[in-house]
C-alpha cells in the first residue's frame, strides 16, 4: 500500500478547465471533484501494481477582493466553489485574495484604456510549502501534483531527492513543455504525466436519476420521488412540487 497526496494548482486548473469542456464537446462539462482522488489514486495503481491510498486532497486557489459589486455573483460562485470542496468531499483548501482597487473582474467590461493586471500571490507558494513539509513529514509515498508550471520545478526536484516519488497531472494545451517531456531532463517526476484530457469520460459529474425523500412539511403525497438533484451537506431537499 503507498499513500498518496494530490496537491492542485486551483488557479490553474479553474482557468483550464473550459479546454477539457471542448475535448468532451460539452458547454456544461463540469469536473466531479469526489470522483478525482480515486480515479487518479486508480491510475497510479495500474502504473506500480499497488494499492493507492490518498489520504489527503489540497487545492490551492484565489478569489476577487475589493471588486466592483456587479461582479458580486461571480466571485461568489468562486467561493461557494470552494465552500463544496470542503464541506462535501474534505479538501484542504487554501485561498488568497486578489485585490482588483474596485475594478471589474474581466478587462472588456472595464474603461478603455485599463491595462490592470491582477496579480496572484501566495498561491505556488502555498502548494510548494504544503508539498515539502508533508515530504519531510513522511505524509506520503507519492505526490500527485495537478498543474502546469514551470514555477513548481524546485519543489518537485527536492521532493524527489526527499525519496518521495512524483506523478504529474496535466492538461497537453495547458503544461510547459519541460513537465510533458517524456525524457524528463529535469528530473522532476518518476512517471509519465497523466492527461487530464485523457479522463473526461471517468471524471465527468453526472447527475443521475434516483430516489430521494421530501423534507417540505407541506408535502402532499408519497414522500419519495425521482430527481437528478443532490442537496449538499445539511441542505434539506424538496420536490419539484413543493
């Protein structure tokens, strides 16, 4: 058995993620977060002919701050985004804010004229920091990193000279072309990268039929109905009807 840590560069990951909508030739393409750690964790274990078991998933991202209220929905999607990996699949989520000085969040729908660039920090930081100390912790066997950057070079060789082994996660548009290598001059990685485009089919959250109860007090009837709803955590579900 050899434990397992995914380490995801959110930011990243969150702006790619319309390439893997186009691979699946779905506008509606969402990743299913709870299904990740196993598929990859089932992935590896095809590769070493061992049993995977990842005890931990870190996400690392950041969210708008001081930002033009109209934008308010969309940094609110961002933020119960994150709420979801939390509550209901138990990610180590790490966030940081970016400040837009009272900007909109998309350079098209601001003056003409504004080259504001925001600016992300403490995020490669955050998941470099993470990834050495649970190395020097003995957390895991593998590190699983979901990302594309170069900048995670250092930590990932360091990793490897811990001892630890390294398995990239990437996206072929989205990756710089030292992590793809196959050659791996770098010495950053121990196997060849996984391709996210690869698992559009077994990461795709679907939403299924089935059975579910009623919590209306109002509810006349059978209480057991057919939905493709899934309530979250604490959420009480109602029907259609109610």
């Amino acid at each position: 058995l050899a434990k397992a840590m995914i380490f995801i560069d959110g930011t990243w990951l969150y702006t790619n993620t319309p390439r893997l909508s186009e691979l699946a030739n779905r506008k509606d393409y969402h990743i299913d977060f709870g299904k990740l750690p196993k598929v990859l964790g089932d992935k590896i274990a095809e590769r070493i002919d061992c049993e995977i078991d990842v005890v931990r998933t870190y996400l690392f991202g950041s969210y708008a701050n001081n930002f033009d209220r109209r934008d308010a929905d969309a940094v609110q999607r961002r933020l119960d985004f994150f709420n979801m990996l939390r509550e209901e699949h138990h990610y180590e989520v790490d966030t940081f804010p970016i400040n837009f000085f009272g900007r909109r969040l998309r350079r098209i729908d601001r003056e003409p004229g504004d080259n504001f660039e925001p600016r992300e920090k403490c995020v490669d930081i955050a998941m470099a920091t993470a990834m050495l100390t649970q190395a020097f912790q003995d957390g895991f066997d593998i590190a699983i990193g979901l990302l594309g950057d170069l900048d995670f070079k250092p930590v990932l060789q360091e990793v490897r000279r811990l001892g630890r082994r390294v398995q990239i996660v990437s996206i072929r548009t989205s990756c710089a072309p030292e992590i793809a290598d196959t050659a791996d001059p770098q010495r950053i990685k121990d196997f060849d990268t996984i391709w996210l485009e690869d698992l559009v089919g077994p990461l795709e959250l679907t939403y299924e039929r089935h059975q579910r109860s009623c919590e209306s007090p109002s509810h006349v009837g059978e209480r057991i109905v057919w939905t493709t709803f899934r309530p979250r955590k604490g959420q009480r579900f109602y029907c259609d009807t109610c």
